[in-house]
C-alpha cells in the first residue's frame, strides 16, 4: 500500500476540491493520503468524509512556513487535531496576514499600472488562505499576463515589482504548535531550500521528520535525505505536492510512499498525544 502526505487543495492554492482530490487518490490507489493545506486544516473534514467513503486512510495535516537562521523553511504537520484552540487561533493569525500580503501585492501591481482589484484576487481564491498563485490567475484570466509562470516572472517572484515578503514565525515555534496540537512536525522538500545547516537546529527544537521524497527531488536528493534522516533518527515522508491543475500537470500519482512510513508517522503522533500534559475537565 502507498500514501501521498503532500497535497493541496482550493483551501489553499490548489484547484482540487476535497472531494475531487480524494477522487484522483483513488483512481491512482493510493491507500492513504494527508491534506496539508498552507495555513488551513479547514478542508480535513471534507477530505476525511470523502476518504472513508473510498477506503482510503486519511491523515489531517496542514503546512506552515517558518524562518531559520534567516532560512524561510516549509515544516508539515501531521496527525493533527484539527479542533485544537491554540492551532486555530494561529490559523486564523497566519490567514489574515496572508489577506493582507495580497492587498500589497495588488497595490503595488496598481502603481505598475496594471488595474486588477484585490476583490477579483479574493474571488477567485475563495478561501481563508490566498496567496500568490491567486494573484498570478488573476493576472492571467485579465490578460497582463499569458501564463501563470509568466506572472511570477515578470511581478511575482522574490524581488520582482509586486513581490511581498511573506510573514514568517521561528521554526520552533511551529514546531511546537503541531506538537500542541497533537501532530507530528516534518521539514518539507529540504532539497528545495538549501539549508541543510539549519537541520541540526531544528532537531534540537523537536523536529520529528523530513521530507525526503519530493517529486522535485531527484534520486540522490532524495537519498542524501535518507542519509540525514538515519544520522538524526527523523522519520521519512514524502508527497507529490500537488496543487491540483494551478501548476500544468496534476502532480498525485507520481509520488508513492511505501506505507511503512505512514505507521512510523502514526507511532510518533500517538507518543507525542501521550505525552502531552492532560488538562482536567472543568468541575
């Protein structure tokens, strides 16, 4: 059986629905998939319905970007309970900060001389959790723009014209979020950022896990974080990343993870619930 723990929805910047997402998980038999949205769990619960009427085991994730060392950093977490106080508080932060990113992102596309409104960007995200990817749709379906590639070339990308950086909170402490709320925290596609010496760091904070199959890691990318993850004792994952149609070719299917994997993930949730300081219940 196999698993991809790296997938995105139109709760984030895919374009699969929930639903339709877990529809593709079965038609490449994938035994179990995880929902890790960026700065959302809020399309876990369709998912899971939708999974178990397909028989496919579903884990709740959501993916969270952190700073190291100066180091943006993608960290995943899993097993999450996504009813958690503290997680949805924070869920709630990260979003309002990411509407806020897209309304500069748009007013400095304006002083460009290129009119798209941030109600067209918001419309055509319909979620909590914009980001660029949204504003790059919206300049293609205007016609600034030819594709979205271009649109993050010529405006997007880090230090183009309409580019904003993006709030960032320390990797421990995101990492200490998942660990509340019940998850298990896992860097993601390390071979994406280059920051191999900030590994060791966030090992010491309580990182659990590394991403080390990537559908843009290559074979010995993927085998040098094999590496890492035996010198640091750190659980293997890996996931497609898929965004659904927003970047070319739908990516589930291309990335299956063996599912021993998944138990191992699994295992250091239910250790990490358990050590977790139990509150009483009110009188």
């Amino acid at each position: 059986m196999f698993a991809d723990l790296h997938l995105h929805t139109s709760f984030s910047d895919g374009t699969y629905s929930p639903e339709e997402l877990v529809s593709q998980a079965q038609r490449f038999g994938l035994g179990a998939i995880a929902l890790t949205d960026h700065d959302s769990v809020e399309g876990c619960a369709r998912a899971a319905q939708a999974c178990a009427a397909a028989g496919i085991e579903f884990i709740a994730g959501t993916e969270l970007t952190a700073e190291q060392q100066g180091n943006e950093l993608h960290i995943l977490g899993y097993c999450l309970e996504t009813e958690n106080p503290r997680l949805l508080v924070q869920i709630a932060r990260f979003q309002a900060v990411r509407q806020n990113r897209i309304r500069e992102m748009v007013a400095r596309l304006n002083q460009l001389k290129v009119p798209i409104s941030e109600e067209a960007v918001f419309a055509l995200a319909n979620c909590r959790a914009p980001g660029r990817p949204h504003v790059a749709r919206a300049l293609v379906q205007a016609g600034f723009c030819g594709t979205l590639d271009e649109a993050f070339e010529r405006f997007l990308k880090k230090n183009r014209p309409a580019w904003v950086p993006k709030f960032k909170m320390g990797a421990a402490e995101a990492i200490n979020l998942i660990h509340d709320a019940g998850g298990v925290a896992v860097l993601a596609h390390p071979g994406l950022n280059r920051t191999d010496a900030v590994i060791p760091g966030m090992v010491a904070a309580g990182l659990d896990g590394i991403e080390c199959f990537h559908t843009k890691h290559t074979a010995a990318t993927a085998e040098c974080y094999l590496k890492v993850a035996s010198q640091f004792n750190l659980l293997v994952t890996g996931g497609s990343d898929c965004h659904g149609q927003s970047k070319g070719k739908p990516l589930i299917g291309t990335m299956k993870l063996p599912y021993q994997h998944v138990e191992r993930l699994k295992a250091r949730a239910a250790r990490i619930k358990a050590a977790a300081p139990q509150t009483s219940a009110p009188p």
